[in-house]
C-alpha cells in the first residue's frame, strides 16, 4: 500500500509545527549537508508521524504536545503504519527520522524525549548486496553495447555501465558528469551524497570506453552541459541505463537482482576479493560510515563459504 494513501497524511499541520518541521529540514539540509533526495524522505516520515499524532491526540496537536507523548503513542504510531502494510524495514527508516527530529526539537526547546528516542526499531532482515561474478559482469559490459543499433547510443550505454563498474560511482553520479570531464584524466572528483567530495581513480577501461562515445556522440558536448545525452540531446535519463541493463541481463539469464546499482556493488565486493583495504574501498564508494561498506565482507565471507562448501570433502560427504 503506498503511504501517501492514507488520509492521516492529508491532515493539516499546526502552523507552530509545520514551522518548527521546516526549521528542522533547514538545519539537516544547512548543517549536515543532507540531500535533497534525503530531505524529501525526512519531509515525508516525520510530517506523516505528525499528522498521525494530530488525530491521535486530538486536535490543536502542537510542538509542546510532543514533549507529552509516552511509549504507548509510539507504539500506537508504528501499529498503525504495519497496519497500512509499510514494512518494517521501512518503519525503521521512519522511526529514525523521528528520533532525529524530536532530538534536535528536545535540544531546542528543552525537554526529555526519552519516550521517543528510547523506542525500539523494528526487527527486519537486513539485505546484503548482490554483486555479480567477475565473469557475469564482463558478459554485462558486452552485451549491453548489443541492445542499441545506433553506434553512439551503444557507446554512450557502455561508457556509463563501465564508470558504474570500473569506478563504482553511482547512477547519479555518473550522469552528473559534464562535458569538462571529457577526456577522462587519471582520477574523477566526484561529489556524492551529502555533498561529500571523493576522489576516484579512472580505469585505462573506462577512459576508453567514454572516449569513443564521445566520439561518436551527436551534441555538442560543452563544458557545462551533461556529458551523457538522451537521444533527443537532453540529459540521459537513469531510467534508459536501467531498461539497457535489463535487456542485457535477461539476455545473460541473470537475475533480477542486476541492476545498474549491482554493478557498483560488483565492484566494491570484487577489489575486496583482490585483498583490497575496507577503509580505501569507503573511500572509493563514498560511504560515510565503514558499517556501511563492512556489508561487503559479508557478502565475500558468503562467497567464500559456497567455496568451502563446494571443494572440502568433510562438506561433501555430510
């Protein structure tokens, strides 16, 4: 069920509340460097627990109010958004958006939130990335220049799923490239989420591959317009990558779990196989905490269990 179909989302805010909501996405977005993707995910989590509150408590629910609230309403908060089918891992990214928003109200207008932060999150399994074998992702690279007649199309395809490969960038970040960056240099400085800038050597692979679509390429690529160009001239659309990437996957007979985001994954999990350092590797990748990127020896320690199990024979005879 989607969660901006439930009513209690329509209710108005008290002015005092929609004001202090808005000091408070002000203050992620100033000082913490909070995306705009991240801002609207906060908007969205924190005015929904608000509005759900306005009808819970009954009307005239202000900012004083939430210093009143008790385990018993977070309980009945989250029991209500379950009931509309959210899922829990969802929950968990709600319920932390309004810690952080009753933390900072808390600091500001002093109470305790003790109620609120002390709330557990609910339990979820945690999903581990799915990256490709090395093999599969070189079949990928191969044959997404194979779903496009159009020599420059192909070329433009293949260079971005190279940089998502070979660099580990992001889909936003890849298509955020201008033409300045054109040729490639030894190292792209990139500007992830955040706002936090990384530094990510190029692959000889990947500067080639850029180059012949730039080559090829129809528009004029000047320094401040987008490097990567829909067919219409006007910046790529991330949505054409992933219907190129799903073409050439099920031409693989791979999962569905390839998407182009796998590729980063493949790459982040591959120079770990090849003894690479977790530390570099979140430098790489752009992560802001290691336990973000300690995902990744999960999915190796996984692998490498597959292995054992395959080769030992204490393993095959049980």
């Amino acid at each position: 069920m989607s969660r901006g179909s439930d009513p209690v989302t329509t209710l108005a805010l008290s002015p005092g509340m929609r004001d202090r909501l808005a000091q408070w996405l002000t203050h992620e977005r100033a000082l913490k460097s909070a995306s705009e993707h991240t801002i609207t995910a906060y908007a969205r989590d924190v005015s929904g627990w608000l509005a759900f509150l306005a009808q819970h408590e009954g009307g005239g629910f202000g900012p004083a109010h939430i210093a009143t609230l008790r385990i018993t309403d977070m309980r009945a908060w989250m029991a209500h958004e379950r009931a509309r089918g959210v899922a829990p891992r969802s929950l968990a990214r709600s319920l932390s958006a309004v810690k952080s928003f009753t933390r900072w109200l808390s600091e500001r207008d002093g109470f305790d939130a003790t109620a609120i932060l002390s709330t557990r999150s609910p339990k979820f399994q945690k999903k581990l990335p799915r990256p490709l074998a090395p093999e599969a992702a070189r079949g990928m690279l191969a044959t997404v220049e194979l779903q496009s007649e159009e020599p420059w199309v192909a070329a433009r395809d293949v260079a971005v799923v190279t940089l998502l490969y070979g660099c580990g960038l992001r889909i936003s970040e890849a298509l955020s490239l201008t033409g300045a960056e054109a040729p490639l240099g030894e190292v792209l400085r990139i500007v992830g989420k955040g706002n936090k800038e990384r530094i990510v050597p190029v692959l000889p692979a990947a500067r080639r591959a850029v180059a012949d679509y730039v080559a090829l390429c129809p528009h004029e690529l000047a320094p401040e317009t987008p490097l990567f160009r829909g067919k219409r001239g006007g910046a790529l659309n991330p949505r054409m990558i992933s219907k190129v990437t799903e073409a050439a996957r099920m031409q693989l007979g791979l999962p569905a779990s390839v998407t182009p985001h796998a590729m980063r994954h493949s790459f982040a999990t591959h120079l770990l196989t090849a003894g690479g350092d977790l530390r570099a590797i979140q430098e790489l990748l752009g992560h802001a905490s290691l336990t973000t990127t300690q995902a990744y020896t999960a999915v190796d320690s996984a692998h490498l269990l597959k292995i054992y199990e395959a080769a030992h024979p204490r393993a095959k005879r049980t």
